[in-house]
C-alpha cells in the first residue's frame, strides 16, 4: 500500500522548469547553475557561452526558461534575444549591469520581450542574493505566454528621434486624465501603445509601471524616441499638460498635491511595490473624480484593481487588457474579476480605445 502512494505522489510531483544559462562567464554559469539546482522546482539543462551557440542549442534541449546574460561576445544578449523573440519565443531572463548603458540595454531587451531582469552581481557574495530573486522569477517566468514579437518591435530604433518637434499644452480639465497601469511584460506592452496615441491627444498621460530605481529613465527615454507625445520620467512639480507622457520613477510612488503637481514618496511599498499603481490611480480620483480614464495592462497580482474599482464607481472608464495579449494575466484578470473593468480588450486595440473614450466623455 505504502509502494502505491509512493507511486501515486511521484506522478503528480510537476516537472521541475527546464532552465539553459547563457552566459560567456565559466564562473556565473556554474554559479548560476548550482544555485538554481538547489530548488527542486528547478533543473538547469544546458550551458551556452554566447547568442550563437545559444540559438544552435535552443531546438534540442527546448528549455522552458532562459537566463541570458547581456554582455557576451561573438553575438551580445540583445541580438541573442532578437532571434529567440524571432524564430524560437521562450521566456527570457536578462543578466544586465546596473550602469546607465546596462539600464538601457535593460530596457531595450524588456521591449523585445523578455520577460524580467536580475541585476548582475558584482562579486560571488551577491551571487546568493541574486539567486534567490532569480528563482522566483524564473517559476513566475516559466508561467508567462510569450509569443513572436512583431516586426515593428524587432527593427532597431534610429538615432534620430522620430518625431522631434513635440507640442504639449495646459491642461483645462475639460477631458480626462489617462493613467496606464503595468509589470510583467509592460515595457513591451507601453511600447506598442504609447507610440500609437497620437499627438492631438486631448489627454495628460501617466504610466505606473513596476519597477526599481534606475530604469525609468531609460525607459522613458527609449518611448520618447518613437511616440508623437513628449515621454519623461516624472518628477516633483511637474504639471499635467496635453501632449506629455509622465513615468513614475522606479522606487517612487507618485501622487498629484492640491495644485495637482506632481509628488513623489518613498512610503512603504503597496501590494509589494513601488511606485504602485493603486497609489496613483487614488490619487487621481480624489482630484477628478470621474474624469479618469485607467487602462490596467499586463503584469502579476492584483495591484490597480482597488483604484480601478473605486474609479467605476464614480463613473469613470477601466480599461482591463485581454488575457490574449498578457505576458501574464494577473492585474487586468483582478480587475475584471472584481466587476471594475469598463472594456476587455487586447492589446493592439487599446490606444484606439483611449482616443475615442476621451472624445465621448462630456467636458
């Protein structure tokens, strides 16, 4: 009896998530590789020293999860990942510097399609730390949908900003105040719907996207470079003005002060982050009531979902992504579950969707 329960419990253990490390560091990649082996939920399967013998593995060991480490020579992490996002999709872990070129490449890999970032450890006494972060993110990773990106994602972005001459302008209160909400897998999301707003939007914009210190302004910076709207990192007293994208500051909450200037706190973190979008989404209902439009996009949890209810509930529009569209179907699902979203759409339809909500709302 006791074999037969035995035999039972083995069948219904889950596979542990089938991990390939591709990194040109011998030391990281056999550090990595014991650390991550510990976990019993997790079997590191293969080793790659760069993006080309990376890309000749992936079809044999066919890993759930990749790490990827940015800096590599022969063929760097980017290009390794544009091909991966290209011909083989997989949810991809990025090992990048905490420089401001590491940031940016950061950012630039997010928008490709990776799903989540570690910072790389400076000495073997990090390495633990790091790995016990990267262990919880590759099992939220291994549970992502990630599919080919498009072609528009996998051009590379000019020199040249695209649209350099930008026009913003006060903010009458006679429409709403967007406020786009967003984690896993946001980067991308935001740079397929910012850059698709156009520039008669008769809208201030404000994104809430999860995360640290250090890469929003990057961020910002690589969504200015292809939208119409002027996108900046916010910062304290800037104003609300049409034609301007604000970013929450990585490591920030962000709140509108009685002259509705903006402030930033470092308050204990909400739903386990900062900037949360909650945090701003109250905000913006306590100074416009109903005259807010909120669009939760992708990402885990359930942060967004208290503002977006009280948001409805004054009259204002919620906007909740399709499960179609999400890396991972958490805060737009919460949203929806709780009764709170207005619309359930996908992603290509959501900035279309914003333009015409704001011209149908009365002044």
């Amino acid at each position: 009896m006791t074999g037969n329960l035995q035999a039972r419990s083995n069948l219904i253990q889950p596979k542990p998530i089938q991990v390939m490390v591709v990194d040109d560091s011998a030391f990281m990649r056999n550090s990595i590789a014991k650390q991550l082996n510990e976990d019993s939920g997790i079997h590191v399967i293969g080793f790659a020293s760069n993006g080309k013998e990376a890309l000749k593995l992936l079809p044999q060991l066919q890993p759930d999860v990749i790490t990827l480490d940015v800096e590599m020579p022969h063929m760097d992490g980017l290009s390794t990942l544009r091909e991966i996002m290209r011909t083989f999709p997989r949810p991809v872990i990025m090992f990048s510097s905490l420089t401001k070129e590491g940031a940016a490449e950061t950012i630039r890999a997010l928008m490709l399609g990776a799903v989540d970032f570690i910072a790389k450890p400076d000495n073997q006494l990090d390495i633990h730390a790091a790995m016990a972060d990267m262990v919880v993110k590759i099992k939220a990773a291994a549970r992502a949908k990630v599919k080919s990106a498009s072609p528009i994602l996998l051009k590379p972005v000019p020199a040249t900003p695209k649209y350099p001459d930008k026009q913003v302008h006060t903010y009458m209160k006679r429409t709403p105040v967007v406020l786009i909400g967003s984690s896993t897998g946001g980067p991308a999301a935001l740079n397929e719907i910012i850059p698709a707003l156009p520039s008669s939007l008769q809208s201030p914009v404000l994104v809430v996207q999860h995360m640290p210190a250090g890469f929003t302004h990057s961020l910002s910076e690589r969504l200015d470079s292809r939208s119409h709207l002027k996108v900046k990192e916010a910062e304290p007293g800037d104003t609300l003005l049409v034609g301007q994208v604000l970013i929450a500051p990585g490591g920030f909450h962000m709140t509108l002060d009685d002259k509705e200037q903006v402030t930033l706190n470092q308050k204990p973190p909400v739903h386990g982050v900062r900037p949360a979008v909650d945090v701003t989404l109250n905000s913006l209902v306590q100074r416009f009531g109903r005259n807010v439009v909120a669009v939760i996009l992708t990402g885990m949890g359930s942060d967004g979902t208290h503002g977006a209810s009280i948001l409805r509930s004054t009259g204002g529009y919620v906007i909740a992504e399709d499960e179609s569209t999400c890396v991972v179907w958490g805060m737009p699902r919460s949203v929806v579950e709780a009764g709170a979203a207005s619309a359930v759409l996908p992603r290509p339809q959501i900035a279309r969707a914003i333009e015409r909500i704001i011209q149908s709302m009365p002044a």
